[in-house]
C-alpha cells in the first residue's frame, strides 16, 4: 500500500482510497498493539522530528508513541525555551532539524498553512498535526477509524457535529474525510459558532442540540476553544452549558442510543457532562486508543517503506 500524496497536510488533498489503506495498516498496527511486545521494526533507519509550535499533550504523546512502536528515531522540539523566541524564523528553525538528517517532520503550529509553506521549502514529508483553525488530519481520521470500527462502513450514516465549530480545525477535516467516505453530516451550536455559508460544504447546520442528537447515530462534540476566540461569542460557560450542552438527561430521552466521541481534552461540565462523557455510549478513551494506530499508518504509509505488517 502507498498513498497518493508525499505529505499529509490536510484530508482535503486525500483521496477516499488514500483513506481506505489508512485504514486497512491502522486495522495491522492495532493488532500489534494488543501483542505484549508492541513494537515492530518498520522505521528502524528512520528519523522523525516533532516540532510542536502550540501546546499538546495527546497529539504529541500519541507521535511520539506511534513512532517509537515502529522503532524510528525521535527528535522533540518545543518552541518554547528554543531559538525561536530569539527570533529564529520557521524555515531556519525546520533546516537546522533536518541538516541534522530527519526524514520525517511532524509539526503543529498555531498558523493556519504553515505545513503547507513548510513542504513547499524543503525536502522531507510533513505530517500537519494541525495548523491555526484550518484542518488536523490525523484527528480526523482516528474519529472516522472509530467510528467505523462502531457502526461499519460509513456511507449513509448520520454523524452530528456539535460545538464551537468556526473555532475547531478537527471540525473542518472532520467534515472533509466523512464526506469522502460517505457519510451525512450536520453542525450544531450557537449561531455565533458556526461560520456563515458551511453548507456549501455539503452538512446540514441546525442551531438546535436535541435536534442534532434526535437526527445522529454518532454524536462528536468539541471543546469550547476560548484561546481562539478574541471576542465574547456566548454570555457565559453557564449559559453554553444549558442550552448547547450535552448530557446524560438528554441521551437517555432519545428514543435510541446514539455513539458520544470527544477529540480532547474535555472541558467538563461544559460541552460534555462528566457522566455523558463516562457512560457506556462513549468511545472516547477508543479515540485515543486508535490515535496511536492511525498515526503509525500515516508515518509507515508516508515513508515508503514496503516491509510487510504481521
């Protein structure tokens, strides 16, 4: 298997078969994770750099571990405490990592097409672990990977998406990869958090949250991104909790039982109720689980290495 593309920079670039070999090495790599040495030697003469512009624990740490489950070599570069707050530039930054020869960059900056200038300026392949608020593939992927492993092929299933969604990056590659692979989609949350003319990229938009829970089969919330965000959107916390909010109330009025995904980290009692968040119809901890699988695909795929998986 291979890819289409030398760097995954955003699901938009993929192709919907790009997706299905993501998928199908992401279902090999799993099973070697449950193997009680969860290691195999895949990338043993390859170098990947992580160079993390914005803070992550999740993203990072499931890179970092992915990596070293293929036995690659693996740099770590904080912005913070580098040459960076001395003014060194990005292009300056990234060629002193790979003068030291890396093969493979990962990167998360808070610039939205930074990886984009980054692979138009040097060699390696770059892996957008995500860019300002514009996508974060990898993310993207492990929820649709989840939610396939819940409900089978996606095509024509209903897939709600609720929460601060002019603000989320996962939101939009979200959006992206379901609708190559079929599947219907619908954004809810207040009309201050949803951005103008989104239907045109083909998902239903309601502002309504039981409505979005009443429509689904699987329910992906996200975090209220207050960082992002450079004016109040919404009165309070209090507020957003109440009326977009989901809980376990609401789930158990539904006259089905509908799937409950978070990306992380969760800001509780907020867009997610703790025992929403801990019940039986939540795959979260599945989401992070099958990061660690989807990110080996990615870097295995995008190395060109042609070992077979067992």
């Amino acid at each position: 298997m291979s890819l289409s593309v030398k760097h995954l920079l955003g699901i938009k670039e993929l192709q919907k078969q790009d997706i299905d070999s993501i998928f199908q090495t992401a279902d090999n790599f799993k099973q070697v994770l449950q193997r009680p040495i969860k290691k195999v030697p895949a990338l043993r003469d390859t170098t990947v750099a992580n160079i993390f512009f914005e803070n992550s624990t999740r993203t990072r740490i499931s890179f970092e571990l992915a990596e070293k489950r293929l036995s690659a070599d693996v740099v770590n570069f904080s912005a913070s405490g580098s040459s960076v707050s001395k003014g060194e530039t990005l292009i300056d930054t990234v060629n002193n990592i790979l003068a030291m020869k890396v093969d493979m960059v990962v990167m998360r900056h808070s610039a939205s097409g930074a990886p984009w200038f980054l692979a138009n300026h040097i060699d390696a392949s770059i892996i957008n672990a995500g860019d300002g608020v514009n996508e974060h593939p990898t993310q993207a992927l492990l929820d649709a990977f989840s939610m396939r492993e819940k409900l089978g092929d996606l095509k024509g299933k209903r897939i709600a998406i609720i929460g601060d969604i002019m603000h989320s990056r996962v939101a939009l590659s979200n959006i992206y990869c379901l609708n190559k692979l079929g599947a219907e989609v619908m954004v809810a949350g207040p009309p201050t958090l949803i951005p103008k003319h989104i239907e045109e990229l083909g998902v239903k938009v309601t502002y309504d949250v039981k409505k979005a829970l009443q429509w689904c089969e699987v329910a992906n919330v996200l975090r209220i991104q207050l960082e992002r965000q450079h004016k109040p959107l919404f009165s309070t916390l209090r507020e957003y909790a109440l009326y977009y909010g989901v809980n376990k109330q609401m789930l158990d009025s539904l006259e089905k039982e509908i799937v409950v995904m978070h990306p992380g980290p969760i800001n509780r009692g907020v867009e997610l109720s703790s025992d929403a968040a801990d019940s039986s119809q939540s795959i979260i901890l599945d989401q992070v689980e099958n990061g660690v699988a989807i990110r080996m695909a990615v870097i295995y795929l995008l190395s060109g290495k042609r070992d077979i998986v067992e």
